[in-house]
C-alpha cells in the first residue's frame, strides 16, 4: 500500500500545510539553530548551550539554548521532552510542556530532571534536549452562565471513563 500524493507530487504523510517565519537571535553563534528531525515533524530540537550534570534522584538544572525568539500574538511556543532522553535516561523537563508566551524575549532555557534514581545524566554542550513545538492558540472570553448543558460524561472526571 503507497502513501497518497497531493496534487503537487508530495506524499500526504510528509507535505506541510503552512510554514510560518519567526524572528531567531543567536545568542550563541556557534550552536546550530533549532531544526526538524524528519519532515512532517512538529517539534524542532533545542539544543544545550552548555554542559552540566543532573545528579540522579531527581537532580535538575535550568538549561541555556542561545536562541532568543519573538513568537507572534496569536501564537506560543510548548517545550516539551524528548522521548528518547525520557526512555533511555530518565531525564524529562519538569513543567511540560513549558508555555513561550507570545510577549517573551528573552532566551529560551529547558528545565531538566533527572528521574533516574542511579545514575546521573552528563547534559553536553550541544545536545539535543528537548522539542519546540509552535502552535496556533486563542484567548477565551468567559461568559457566565447559571449552569453547563448536560453531556453523556457530566460530572466523571479523573479516572472515571475507565482503566
């Protein structure tokens, strides 16, 4: 079974509705900037712009990425793990995903945990450390009501829909 094309040639799986351009600065001109691993990707690598060793058992460190970026109204940037640290080291970021609110400047910085409970975890300068992912968002504007309609869940929460 092959993957269908559009009509431009490029298999669905990998064609890209919509680019967007962002404002970068390199704070740090020697570290590549953040880049997709495969086409179709939705996070972008960010990379470690310095060493520094998470002690196992919890040992956590607030890392530098020397990017600054100006992420536009209307948009955020999440930062969140990446599964291969998580699965073979332990190490996840601690507020995942952490919010890039629109209004931020100032440089990106990846808080790690080490979750291991043996062994530390050597960040290098340059590592791949976590994902960027840059999303469309909307503010709410609440209207208050005496009560919400009633829908098949309710009030089921926390566990309730099962195992």
């Amino acid at each position: 079974m092959g993957l269908r094309q559009d009509e431009t040639g490029a298999s669905r799986s990998h064609r890209v509705t919509r680019v967007v351009s962002f404002p970068i600065v390199r704070l740090d001109g020697e570290l590549p900037l953040p880049t997709y691993a495969m086409p179709g990707d939705a996070g972008c690598d960010l990379l470690a712009a310095e060493g520094v060793t998470l002690k196992a058992g919890g040992g956590r460190a607030m890392i530098p990425t020397g990017i600054a970026v100006a992420i536009p109204s209307g948009f955020a940037g999440f930062v969140q793990p990446r599964s291969g640290l998580a699965w073979q080291h332990g190490v996840t970021c601690v507020n995942s995903p952490g919010l890039i609110d629109s209004g931020y400047r100032d440089e990106l910085r990846v808080l790690l945990v080490n979750t291991d409970p043996s062994e530390d975890y050597e960040v290098q300068r340059g590592d791949r450390i976590a994902q960027l992912v840059i999303q469309r968002v909307e503010q709410a504007e609440w209207d208050v009501v005496d009560s919400l309609d009633e829908t098949e869940r309710g009030l089921g929460g926390f566990g309730h829909s099962g195992r």
